[in-house]
C-alpha cells in the first residue's frame, strides 16, 4: 500500500502525558498536512509543510503542540502535558503541490490517530 | 474567514435513488473544492476535485459542480448503493489549506 499511513492508530494517556504521533505521507509528496478533527465536526487545519519546512500554524496550535518534518519525508506531532480537550482524531495528509499549479494540489489522507486522554 | 456549510446534516434514501448533497462557502477565493467520503473511525478518501476555473468534474456515478460566483457546490450520486453509506465532506481549498464543512451523513437503505 502507498498511501499515507499514522501511527498509532489509537492512543489512550492520561492527562499531563506526552504524546507522539507519526505520520508517513506518499513517498513522491512535498508537502504534509496534519488537521484534527473532533465528534461530529469536519477536520481543522493545524499546520503544514513544504519539505522540511514549516510554512504555517493555526492558532489551534497551541505552545503545547509542536511538529517536526525533519528530512522532508515523515513527520512527527508531540503534544505536551495532554488534556482532555486534546481527545480528537489527528489526521494527516500529503500533496504533490507545484506553485504554478495549485489548483491541482489534491489532498490525500491517512487513516488517523485517535487520541484519547483520561 | 472561510465558512462551509453543508446541507442537509443527513440523509436516508432508498437504494437505487439519485440523490444530491449541497455545500456552500463564504469565501469565493479558492484555489479548488474537494469532496470527501469519510467512513465511521476512518480517516478521509477523496472523491473529485473540482479546479477553481471548473464547473464540473466527474468520477463513475459521482459527478460535482461549483458555482464560485455563488459560493456552492452540489455533489450529485446517481444509482445510489448501500456501499454509499457514509459522512461526504467538502472542502476549499486555498494555497495551504483545506476549510471543511461538517458533512452530511448519508444512509442508503435496502
């Protein structure tokens, strides 16, 4: 299978843990996206990369939170001290995205991590 | 600040029906809009992407139209399936991100 995968799948911690989720995208893509999507609600946006670089953070985004692409390729989201309101589906996904074609920069994604913190 | 709304919230249909799902933005300046099939505990297959200068797109029964000048887009399933039975998302996209609707969660009974 080629597609992006997450790992964990699911995770359980008790608040005050950290927590490290990793996300492979499509071997080809630059760019990966990570969302958080909680009960009944559509994905949020949380932030994304260009190759290893981070372009931009939503304010959803806390200090708590922090991601990582380092060679470009994987990528790692690392909550600190959880708490219970971080209990939510962390999706990620990867594009091929061309500056001159961005109209064509499809999103695919993996299957998720669901976190939830006791 | 993008806004996408999705109507209805949910959906019954008899298996065979055509059926359409609506979605609706406030900000006309997207890049793109895709559609998205989301089953239960699952992470997201995309459906069709529809480019910013498109008014429609087309995959098997699946066909998508965008009407940016009035910030909607209709995603129509022809012969519906009970493998159908899912949440369907739409999003816009911009040039770093996808803004999400909060989906409409279709069943297709026997």
């Amino acid at each position: 299978d080629t597609g992006v995968s997450q790992d964990p799948r699911h995770k359980i911690t008790k608040r005050g843990q950290n927590v490290t989720f990793r996300c492979d995208p499509i071997s080809e893509h630059n760019r990966l996206y990570w969302y958080r999507q909680t009960l009944g609600q559509g994905p949020e946006f949380l932030t994304y990369f260009q190759n290893e670089a981070q372009l931009e953070k939503s304010r959803l985004l806390s200090d708590r939170f922090s991601a990582e692409r380092p060679k470009g390729s994987f990528s790692t989201l690392e909550i600190q001290r959880t708490e219970q309101g971080d209990s939510a589906m962390y999706l990620c996904a990867s594009s091929l995205a061309r500056t001159s074609r961005l109209v064509y920069n499809e999103q695919f994604f993996g299957p998720g991590t669901r976190l939830t913190v006791l | 600040k993008q806004e996408v709304t999705q109507i209805p919230a949910a959906l019954s249909v008899p298996e065979g029906e055509n059926l359409v799902l609506n979605c609706s933005f406030t900000d006309s300046a997207i890049y793109n809009l895709q559609w998205f099939r989301q089953d239960p505990g699952k992470g997201l297959t995309s459906l069709l992407l529809i480019q910013s200068s498109q008014r429609e797109q087309t995959s098997g029964r699946l066909n998508a139209s965008l009407d940016k000048s009035s910030g909607r887009s209709t995603l129509y399933i022809a012969a519906s399936q009970p493998g159908d039975s899912a949440t369907y998302l739409c999003a816009c996209g911009t040039a770093s991100k996808l803004t999400f609707g909060t989906g409409t969660r279709l069943q297709v009974t026997l």
